[in-house]
C-alpha cells in the first residue's frame, strides 16, 4: 500500500512541474535580474526550470519561481523602451491586440509597439 502511495505522490509531482506551462512557445513573464518583468517565450521546460527566450535576443534559464503566465491587460502599469532609446518611461496600456500594445507615458507621449520593449514590476 505505501508503495502505491509513494508512486501516486511522484506522478503527482512529475506531472505538476511538467503542467507549469503548456509548452515550447507559450508567451510568458520571465523574471530577470533587474526584478523586472520581461515577456518572452517557452523554449524548453526540464526538471522543474523553464528557458525563457526573450524578445531582445537573450534567453535565461529560470526557476519556477521567476516564471509566470503572461497577464498583461489594459490598464495595467508598464514600463517601455520609448522609441527604442535604451530609457524605459513609465506609463499604462491603453490598447492590446495581440502582441502589439499603444502606451500612454505619463508625461503625456504615446507609443505604438510590440510588447517585447515593455516591463513590469
């Protein structure tokens, strides 16, 4: 009977860590080391880590923790790359269709773009 036990508690844990994210391209938030938020993409998931490729070439291999579903929504807070400058403005997002997003700075300047220049805390 224990044995029985044992078997369901490591399938049980086999199949939560592999469950995490449906797979290799699912868009998620990754964690980097700044402790912003990053969206990427799921290259691979292995023994509980999942690669995170980011949209600005760089890929990461992060701890469950420093992963999560993408959950973007209008509204929310962002931080973005205005014009491509390297500085990140704060500022809301206003209009999401697909991966693209407009952004209103709170300065008062607007932005189109991909969701790849933006951040969150």
């Amino acid at each position: 009977m224990s044995r029985i036990v044992f078997l369901l508690f490591a399938l049980a844990v086999v199949l939560t860590s592999t469950m995490a994210f449906a797979g290799d391209g699912e868009l998620v938030l990754g964690q980097w080391s700044d402790g912003f938020w990053y969206p990427g993409r799921v290259a691979q998931v292995k023994d509980g880590d999942t690669l995170v490729a980011f949209y600005d070439g760089d890929a990461l291999v992060l701890a469950a923790d420093k992963v999560k579903k993408f959950d973007w929504k209008v509204g929310d807070a962002l931080s973005c790359d205005w014009k491509r400058g390297g500085k990140y403005y704060d500022g809301k997002l206003t209009e999401m269709i697909g991966e693209f997003i407009h952004v209103d700075y709170n300065d008062g300047d607007k932005e189109d773009m991909g969701i790849g220049r933006c951040r969150t805390k």
